[in-house]
C-alpha cells in the first residue's frame, strides 16, 4: 500500500520555508511552463528537489487539439523532465490551441470514437517522447458536446486501456462538474479505472447561477477546499487507499500555514483510509485521522470562493499572454525573451 503523501503548488514565496523547514508538506507541484524560460527560478527548484519530491503539471500541451502537441513545446518539457527528474508528470484532458492560436483556458472535448483516437495518438507522442507515464487530469466542464457518443469516465478508462497512461483524478473537477450537470461526482469517480489513478488534487471553486438560476460551480482555485470536495475526497481514498494528493491555489493566495494545514488534513484523511482497509482492529485509529483531519483546516476557511475569481475566458490569442498569477508568482515566470511560440499557464485545472 503507498504512504499517505501530500503536497502544495509551489509558489516563489513558499520555497525558503521549505527549504529551512520551517513549513512541512510531502511534496511539491510547479507548472512546467512557467520554469522553462525562467533559470533563477530552476535553480531554486533544483535545490529543492533535494529536499522534496517534485510534481511537474503541464497545461500547455493542448492534448485535446485537432493538431499534435507543439513540437517544440514538446522539446522544451522533456528538457526540463530531464534536469528536474520529478516523481510524477500530468497534463489535462482538453484542449487550448488551434492553428497556431492559444487561449488562456482549458476547453472540453466531445467524447466520442474520433477524439478518441486523436487524444491517444497525443498521449502517446509525449510519453514515447519523455519516456514517462503521463497522468491525465479530467477536467472541470461548463457545458457538453451534443457530438459525444460515450460518457466521460468511459472516454477516459478506454484512453487508460489503449496508452498505458495514468490519471490524475481532481475530486474538485469531478465535483464541480457533477453539479453542473445534474450527475452524480461518485458515479464517475467509481467508474475510473483504480489502479490508474496515481494522483488527486483537491482545490476550491465559485458558485453562481446560470441563465436558468440552476447552480453554476466554476473551478477558480481561489478559495479553500469545500466541504462538500472533502466529504467526496473522503470517500474517494476510502476506496482507493492512499494516493498523494495536492492542494492547489492559483488564486487569492493564502498564508502558506493555511494551505499546508489543508495538506495536513488531507493526509490525516489518507491514514484514516489505511486504517480502514487494515481491517477492524484498527478501526479507533481511522476514527482519531479523521477527527484529526476535521480540526485541520482553521475555523472560517472552508466554503465557497467568491464570484470575483471566475475564471477569463478570453478571446483567442498568439504568442505568450500575461500570467494571472502577476509577476515573481510561481505561475508566471519574470519576464521571459521573447520565446518560441506556445501555450501560456492556464489559471486553473
């Protein structure tokens, strides 16, 4: 069974304290564009690495795309694969670009024979190409392709049979997804091939309302986990067991206390579930995680994000725009050369 592992996205300002000590957390995430142009920030994540595994999350492979991942793009992440040498590497299922033209979101896909087929000739160019398993990340949907012909998590299981790919399963997305569409998160939780899942993320949304005054989640990474991602995460490693798990925050960044207190929470939540699955007789430790895991997070920081966060959705655009992160943030790098032309960090996913 693995340990319970988890972990923080990386943000400039964290890594001294987690260089000295004085923060704690299991392991770390950085964005894989947002280092390749950037060598201060390398060699700080280099000396990092010493001291913490690494998880590198792209988001600008446009896996989804009618057209193969940027080849160039391409190059550069299986560079920074070989300097960084992290544990895991992800990217998102959806795509960002279009003829040269790239967009600062995360859009979804019909599910159907023919995506199908183009998402597994992607996955397996990067995975020949860096010569790892890439863990893909469902995403969080606001609406759905009248073109689909499969449901999601059979979309992604049959993607996992053909690729040998991992998933990287984001509680939150399911959840925000599940809302918006009238479905239940579980069922499709239940429905992704376990023993592919080699990661979670957990992160916070923003509720509003849709033209129809329906509920509207939209994944901003602004906010706390919410409760309603907690109880589902519960549950979800209750049937998985341990996997390392990452609090993301992209948005309205917090004092690092806070984010690694909700890291704490989720690995007291992770023992909990080895407990569990250890059997009965060790059925009082599982009961003292999870209290343990519900006094975690401080009092106040729980609950929705605010209508401000929603996320851009921008017109399309060429070359590398802005971060939304600003600049010295983990999710811009300070103002790179002028770079070949690519996908820029999504805010959210």
């Amino acid at each position: 069974m693995r340990p319970a592992l988890a972990g923080i996205g990386l943000k400039d300002d964290f890594i001294d304290p987690l260089l000295d000590g004085t923060a704690s957390v299991d392991f770390v995430e950085v964005h894989a564009e947002n280092v390749m142009d950037c060598p201060p920030r390398l060699r700080r994540l280099l000396a990092l690495r010493e001291r913490l595994p690494l998880s590198v999350h792209g988001v600008g492979l446009s896996l989804g795309g009618a057209r193969p991942p940027d080849a160039a793009h391409l190059e550069a992440l299986a560079t920074l694969l070989q300097r960084l040498q992290p544990r895991w590497l992800s990217e998102h299922l959806a795509w960002s670009g279009h003829d040269g033209r790239f967009c600062n979101d995360l859009l979804p896909l019909a599910w159907n024979a023919p995506t199908l087929r183009r998402v597994c000739a992607h996955i397996d160019q990067v995975q020949e190409r860096t010569r790892r398993t890439l863990l893909l990340e469902n995403p969080a949907t606001y609406l759905e392709c009248d073109a689909s012909t499969m449901g999601e998590a059979e979309f992604i299981a049959e993607l996992v049979r053909r690729t040998g790919c991992g998933l990287l399963l984001d509680v939150n997305n399911a959840h925000v997804s599940a809302v918006n569409h009238g479905r239940e998160a579980w069922d499709f939780i239940q429905a992704l091939p376990a023993a592919a899942i080699g990661e979670i993320h957990l992160a916070g949304h923003a509720e509003d309302r849709d033209a129809a005054g329906a509920r509207l989640l939209i994944d901003h990474h602004g906010a706390p986990v919410d409760d309603a991602v907690w109880q589902l995460y519960a549950r979800t490693v209750a049937h998985l067991g341990p996997v390392p798990t990452l609090i993301e925050r992209d948005q309205h960044i917090p004092p690092l206390a806070e984010l690694v207190a909700e890291a704490h929470r989720a690995r007291a939540l992770q023992s909990g579930a080895v407990a569990r699955l250890a059997g009965p007789a060790t059925w009082p430790l599982m009961a003292h995680a999870v209290a343990t895991a519900a006094r975690a997070t401080p009092a106040g920081h729980a609950g929705h994000g605010s209508h401000a966060g929603h996320p851009r959705h921008g017109p399309l655009q060429t070359g590398r725009p802005e971060s939304p992160d600003g600049p010295g943030s983990p999710g811009n790098p300070h103002t790179p050369p002028a770079p070949r032309v690519r996908p820029a960090e999504q805010p959210h996913g």
